[in-house]
C-alpha cells in the first residue's frame, strides 16, 4: 500500500490529536497525575522549550510535591513515548 492511500484512511482528528500532546495528557490526566495531583492540577500549556504548564485548581495541603512532580514528569514522558516534556511549573 502507498503512503498516500494509508494517511487518507487515518481519520482527520487522530492525526490532529497526534500533533497537540497537550489534548492526550489532558484526556487521561487523572491517570496519569494521580488522584492527589488531578484533584489539585490541571494540565493548562506545554511550552516550546518542553515546560508543561500547570493550572493550580485546589489547595495544596500534606504533598510531596517536589517528588510527586518527578514522577508525573516521568509518567508523562513514558505515557507519550518520548521526552517531551522536560520541566514542569505551576501558578
């Protein structure tokens, strides 16, 4: 099969969403932050330079956050196949 007759087969939003990661975390982002985290975050932009942006929606009370943030980071990473996102902030 040539290529071109495999990409007009691929619906149109599956290739949309494969360009935007942020619309993948967002959709499985309370499996992949966790109850704590996705109770507190949401996932709001991913920079250029691999920053992925944090909205805080709760407060944070009794959270390693430092430590949970690593693991999200890694979680994300492998979630997604690559290192995309390479910091993580909030506000």
């Amino acid at each position: 099969m040539v290529w071109n007759q495999i990409k007009d087969v691929i619906p149109k939003d599956f290739k949309k969403n494969l360009d935007e990661p942020l619309n993948l975390i967002s959709k499985s982002w309370s499996d992949l932050a966790g109850k704590n985290l996705s109770e507190i975050f949401t996932p709001s932009n991913i920079t250029k330079k691999g920053t992925l942006v944090l909205k805080k929606r709760g407060e944070i009370e009794n959270l390693n956050l430092k430590g949970e943030l690593i693991e999200l980071k890694k979680r994300v990473n492998s979630f997604l196949g690559k290192e995309i996102i390479r910091k993580i902030k909030f506000f």
